[in-house]
C-alpha cells in the first residue's frame, strides 16, 4: 500500500531533532549499559530525597481508603483535578499576591503538549486567511517547539547578542534592536531557565518583552519547566511574572515527576478555558496520578522547600562539578566557551572555528558512546545557514553519574582535539 500523509502528518511524522533526542535518550536508558555516556536528555536526575518523597506520597495514597480508586480508575475534568488547580492557582495567589484563581488554569499532559495547544491556538493559519507566527526573541531555543506547527513552519526568530563574559565563557542577550513585532506576530516565546543554553533572561530583558508584548496586544509566553517556584533550578536572580497578557507554563517534570506527563498552564480565562478544551478533544482528561501526587504538596507549600532546599542545591552542585570537568578535560589545546550556566540541566559548548560541523561532531560521539544534542537543532526560525555559530555548539546534561559525565566531557574534548588535529594535516 502507498500511503500518503498531509501536511499535518508530514509535519509531524517526517522526523524531528526531538524524535532523534527521545529516541537516543530511550534506547541509552532501556538497553544501553554502563558504558553509554547519555549527555543529551533533559532526564532529570533520580535525587534519593526527592525519590523518597514521592515513595511517601505513593504509600499514602495506597493507604487512604477510595484514593487509588479515584487516582486510577476514575476520569479527571479536561481543564484537571478540580483540588489541584485550586492549589496551584492558591500557592501562586499567595506567594506572589498574583490574581489568579482556578479559571486562569488548566493542566496538561506535559509541557510539551501545553506548548502544541498554545502555539497552534494561536497563530497558524487563521480565519481571515492570513498566516501568523510565534516570535522567539533569542535563539537558540528549546528544540522540542521546533516542529509543533499543524501548518508548518510556525516561527521567527532573532539571533543574541553573544558577550564574552570570562576567559572561556559568554552570555547570550536579546539583541532588542533587531527584535521587531510585525503585524503577523502571534505571540512572544521565551524559555527561562532557556533550554539549551541554561541562559536565564534578567528581569530587565522580561519586563521589556512584557512591555513590548502589552503594547502590541499580544501575550508573552514564558515557558517556566525549570524555573520559580518550582522547580527552582535557577543559580542566579529571577523574579517570576505574571500578567493578564501573560501565559506562564510549567511541569512536574523537573522536579521529579517526568513519568507522569504533568504540565500546568496559567493563563487569562479565555486561553485556559481554550487549553482545556484543546485537552478533551485530543486525549479526553489528563493523567491523574502526577496531580494526586504533588495536590497536598502544592496545598501546603512544601513544594516550594522541596526546590530550594533539596532540587535547586544538587543542580547547582552538578553544574560546577561539570564546569571542572570541562577545564579539565578540553585544556587550552583549542578554543571553546561554555555558556554561563544560570539554571536548567545542561551545558552549552561553543567550539568557535570547529573544522566540522556540530551534527559530525555528534555522529563520531555516537561511535564512541557518548550521547549529545547536535547545536543547529535550536536555532529554529532562522534560516541563515551561513552562521557559523549555529553549527559550531552543542548541548550536554550533567545530570547522570559523576564517572559518566567525566568520561563523556573528556571524550568530547578528544573528539574536538582529533578535529582539528584532521584539520591541521588537511585529513
């Protein structure tokens, strides 16, 4: 049989940076052995504090009579567990004083789907026939939004400011100047913590994007999966934001609960009651068990220790034992930049000059076992190919094992080293 798929199938079905991640991230985690460096995921670690609590929290909900029944067995609404958006919508109202309450959420089953509602919500083809597009103030951005578009191609982005912050570091900045909201933007969409990068934009770059995007009477979209309040994975100052105009997305996923497809969407009624509508249509409710687990979690606030107290100051510590490995292992036999590292679970590696482009450099990793994310996945929305840059980056996890993160930095930097040893002798 000849089989043809439509566009929205070809979209999504035609192979995608996200796919291969996934795929390598499954494959190296079911059937890989110790010798697999997995360096490319968002995996997050297993912290044996945080381990234990959701044991806790499972025994109790086994123990309290009707519970497994209602978690199990039942549907929730599409919009969630009426008693966990009701805590979510408490916690934020009273940490924050925002003036949120249950109609400004919804759930979803994971952020990555929360991400496919908003961005083909709202722009896309639309009903006066003219086609709109999501504005990425600064690429690179997160590779999982890259194929979302039920009408292709869905995105325009802007290239950073690169500042060079250190001997062998840099921070990328929103180049304002370049940044333009033209009559076909949809909506503004920033990562904070940014995915790869683990860039965190500062409340000055935040505030002007909020600005720009009231003034134009769009919604600025902050995707919020390693950020405050939870799971806190920021190593430097971050206030969070909300605002009518704003779309704050987060996820249990960070905080330990990848298994249980939990993503949560704070938003102006109109668009949260569109997400859960969005939710019936295409999977009837979403998963229950992540929302029983966290529900008494979020009530109390102890969500909130859990990410300060325990999720935040292991990151912060796998961060600089990774930083060390990389000094270590790349030395000062070619020229490299970290991205400084400001949240998030991964480590952006700049190799200006490489001789070979970044998808090589993860296929001769591939060979030796080592597990990346080839960098010109995330520049998405840009199409000038002739930016070295983009090919010239990769991003790494340090969340695994300190002996797999060590022996897989110090592979890369062999591979970099034997690169451009090829070079020198024209190979």
């Amino acid at each position: 049989m000849t089989q043809e798929f439509s566009n929205f199938g070809r979209q999504l079905a035609g192979g995608s940076g996200i796919e291969e991640l996934m795929d390598d991230l499954g494959h190296a985690l079911a059937t890989g052995g110790p010798d697999i460096c997995m360096l490319g995921g968002g995996q997050p670690a297993h912290i044996p504090e945080v381990n234990a609590l959701w044991r806790r929290r499972m025994e109790e909900i086994l123990a309290e009579p009707g519970a497994m029944e209602r978690t199990l067995a039942n549907y929730d609404p599409p919009r969630g567990n009426p008693k966990f958006i009701a805590a979510v919508a408490s916690l934020f109202h009273r940490e924050f004083g925002w003036k949120v309450g249950p109609q400004h959420v919804a759930v979803t089953s994971g952020g990555q789907t929360a991400f496919f509602f908003l961005f083909n919500l709202l722009a896309g083809e639309m009903p006066d026939g003219r086609r709109k597009k999501i504005l990425l103030p600064l690429v690179p951005e997160y590779i999982g939004y890259a194929n979302q578009g039920s009408c292709g191609d869905l995105f325009r982005a802007v290239p950073p400011k690169i500042e060079k912050t250190g001997p062998h570091e840099f921070k990328y900045r929103v180049d304002f100047d370049a940044l333009k909201v033209t009559d076909d933007i949809a909506a503004i969409c920033v990562s904070r913590p940014t995915n790869p990068t683990g860039n965190v934009l500062t409340d000055e770059e935040i505030a002007r994007l909020s600005d720009l995007a009231k003034a134009h009477d769009i919604p600025l979209i902050i995707d919020n999966a390693y950020g405050a309040p939870f799971p806190n994975i920021i190593f430097t100052e971050a206030k969070p934001v909300w605002d009518d105009h704003i779309i704050l997305t987060l996820s249990l996923s960070k905080i330990g609960l990848p298994g249980t497809r939990t993503g949560i969407v704070i938003a102006n009624p109109k668009i949260a009651a569109a997400v859960a509508s969005m939710s019936a249509v295409i999977g009837l409710a979403n998963p229950n068990i992540g929302q029983a687990i966290a529900q008494p979690l979020v009530e109390s606030g102890e969500i909130l220790r859990l990410a300060n107290e325990t999720v935040r100051p292991f990151y912060i510590e796998k961060s600089s034992q990774a930083r060390e490995f990389v000094a270590e292992s790349f030395g000062g036999d070619f020229d490299y930049y970290v991205h400084r590292s400001e949240g998030a679970l991964f480590l952006w590696l700049w190799f200006p000059g490489l001789p070979i482009t970044s998808r090589e450099l993860y296929e001769r990793l591939k060979k030796r076992g080592v597990l990346i994310i080839s960098g010109h996945y995330f520049f998405f929305g840009h199409d000038d190919e002739s930016w070295r840059h983009r090919h010239e980056c990769l991003r790494m996890t340090f969340t695994m094992d300190e002996s797999i993160v060590r022996r897989g930095i110090r592979i890369i930097g062999e591979e970099v080293r034997r690169a451009h040893e090829e070079a020198a002798v024209g190979v």
